[in-house]
C-alpha cells in the first residue's frame, strides 16, 4: 500500500547528541497528503511524480502532485507551500495532544545540543495528525483509463494567462497529453507521440521558445508545443483547439505568446463570422513534427 508524504527538514540539522539520535534528523516531521474524492469514495495512494509552479509569494508556489490508483485512473491534484507549512506549524503530531507532544518546531542553530527530553519526544513520532488537503478549489483532477508517469507545469503559456495553465502529462506508451486546466474546466488538448512504446524519462519546457524536450535511455527530441497550424486553417479550427498557445491573427492559427491575437483558448466562434458552424471538439493526435530535432546516443559496447 502507498502512502504519499511530504517531509520537512531543517537545513542546519546535523542530528542530536552522541548517545541520542546521533547522526538522526531531529527536526523532520511528515504530513501525509491526501488526493481524492471522499464522496465517491476515491482515493489516490501512489504518487508517481510532482511539478512546481513558483510563485512572487513562497507561500503561493504550487505543489502539482501526479497520483494514481489501483484501478487504473491517474488524477492530479494541486497543493501550495503555505498550505502544507501550515500542516507543520499547527496540527498535533499523530497519536498526541498538542499538550502530550510538545516538541520544537523550528529550527535551532545546533542540534546537537538539544536537551535529552526534547529529543526523546521527537525519537517517539514525526508524523502530523492533519492531512494536506489540495487547495482551495482546485479539486481532483481526474483522468480516466491513462497511466501517466511525468508531469510538467507552464503556468504562463502566453501574456494573457490567468488562472490558466498547461499541463503536459507523459503517457507509458510514449506519448504526452497536453492538458488545458482553467478555473471551470480541465481537457486533453492534443495528444504527441515522440516515441512508440518508450519510457520516457524527463520533460523539460524551454519557456521563452515554448520547446519541450523529452528524452528516453536513448534519445532526446525537441517539441514545438506552439505548433498552431496542426489545427487546421479556418477560425474554427483554432478557436475550437482552445490551446492557449494558439490565436487567429485573421488569416491565420498562429503562435501568441505575446498576447497580440484572438486568444484560441477563449473558444469564442463569434469571432469568425456568421459561417461558423458548430462542431465538435476532438482529441489531436499529434505525429512528430518534420522539423523536431531528435538526439540519438549509443553506448560503445552496442553492437550495429
């Protein structure tokens, strides 16, 4: 059974006296974090990986958790510092009364000088009584019969951005979901397939140039995920793509960092006259580019 925890642990902690907890954190303490839906009885144990979202503020930087379940559903859900530093500062140590454990919770300038009780309290137990709950709004979400293994972040995919982000998300199979997720909803965008039935290793975003590397034991391709003209070349196409990567300059589905188009992401049809005809939004299965570039390493004992 998985059990998902967050640690802390202060940086000047070099462990307790000679004869107790030498060489042992005497300042680490874990909080459990809970990913899941209690009404419908959900819970998401294992957490395969995490992506961070930095924020002006320490306590807004966002914690992106990518979990799964024994049933086959991934989920993600989303936590901040301040939520989890308040987990630390507040909640009771599990099995205890704030009264019963009353152990430091900050950090000292040395730790091996620490009084014997107070260590033999913190030897006893460094798990928190309150679990950390995602935060706010944000909710679960939830991606059905996907087994996800990587998880990237771009909280800001063009100047317009807010409260809306893209998600890359890195199949098993070898492909990767790029994922729209705004206050009201959460859809696969498009669907890349870099490698065929490879484990992909690392995703990493270049974010002035909108480049995502991905890379595998043995290669390492570049993806434009500005790509616009794979949606096709009428208003209604781009606007349906919803990729906020995306605008419609008149003519055309063009890259708009800078914010200086019709935003693609809005899905707003008005825009392209009265021929737009309603339609459908569908999954975009994106081939390797012609102009990606792709890295090959071998190692020298491989035989050709």
């Amino acid at each position: 059974m998985w059990l998902p925890f967050v640690t802390q642990v202060c940086m000047t902690d070099v462990g307790g006296s000679k004869n107790n907890m030498q060489f042992t954190w005497t300042s680490q303490m874990n909080a459990r974090l809970f990913c899941g839906d209690p009404e419908r009885k959900q819970r998401f144990s294992e957490l395969v990986d995490v992506a961070t979202v930095q924020s002006d503020r320490w306590q807004d930087t966002k914690i992106y958790g990518l979990f799964r379940n024994k049933r086959g559903m991934s989920a993600v859900c989303i936590y901040t510092i301040g939520n989890i530093s308040n987990i630390f500062k507040n909640s009771p140590f599990k099995g205890y009364t704030k009264d019963q454990m009353d152990r430091s919770r900050t950090c000292v300038d040395d730790t091996t000088k620490l009084p014997v009780d107070t260590l033999k309290k913190i030897f006893k137990t460094s798990e928190m009584e309150q679990l950390v709950l995602p935060v706010g709004t944000s909710g679960l979400l939830l991606f059905n019969h996907h087994k996800y293994t990587h998880i990237h972040v771009d909280s800001k995919p063009n100047s317009r951005s807010r409260n809306q982000n893209v998600i890359f998300l890195s199949l098993n199979n070898g492909g990767i979901h790029k994922v729209l997720h705004n206050e009201s909803r959460t859809f696969v965008i498009a669907e890349y397939r870099p490698f065929s039935h490879a484990r992909i290793l690392r995703l990493i975003l270049h974010q002035s140039s909108k480049k995502l590397y991905v890379n595998i034991a043995s290669e390492l391709v570049q993806l434009d995920v500005a790509n616009c003209s794979q949606y096709g070349d009428t208003c209604q196409d781009c606007m349906l793509s919803r990729d906020p990567y995306c605008g419609w300059d008149g003519t055309h589905c063009t890259p708009d960092a800078n914010g200086r188009w019709h935003d693609a992401a809005t899905g707003n049809l008005g825009i392209c006259g009265d021929d737009t005809t309603q339609g459908l939004q569908n999954l975009i299965a994106c081939p390797l580019p012609p102009k990606s570039r792709i890295y090959k390493s071998h190692s020298k004992s491989r035989k050709e």
